[in-house]
C-alpha cells in the first residue's frame, strides 16, 4: 500500500473507488467484506458530482430551499 489511507482501509491491493459508473448489486451477491475506509468525505463528494447534487446540497446545508 502506498498510502496511510490504504494501508488503514485493511484492503490488500491500491484501489480505487469509481463513482461516475454506478451499479446495483443484490446483499446476497456479496461474498466478504475486503476493507473499510476511515473517512468517506471524498467518496461522498464524488458521489454528490457524479449524481449532479453538489449544489443542491448546498443549498441545503445553508438552509436555501427553492
């Protein structure tokens, strides 16, 4: 692992998440848990990009609404 995040993410490999190719997998599809990550600020912030939600959110985390 190259980074303190990777190493701390229990993951045995770098890894990357993706988050403008969003998919649907069924619980039962799911064989283990490979890792954890500590902080999931980025991912989440990805997340809001890819979903077109960044400013929405802000809007209403500074109590705007439409």
């Amino acid at each position: 692992m190259k980074t303190d995040e990777g190493r701390a993410s229990g993951l045995r490999t770098d890894s990357i998440i993706m988050t403008d190719n969003i998919v649907t997998v069924l619980e039962t599809e799911i064989d283990s848990v490979l890792g954890r990550l500590p902080d999931m600020q980025a991912v989440d912030d990805a997340l809001r990009h890819s979903f077109g939600l960044n400013e929405a959110v802000e809007d209403f985390e500074n109590g705007k609404s439409n």
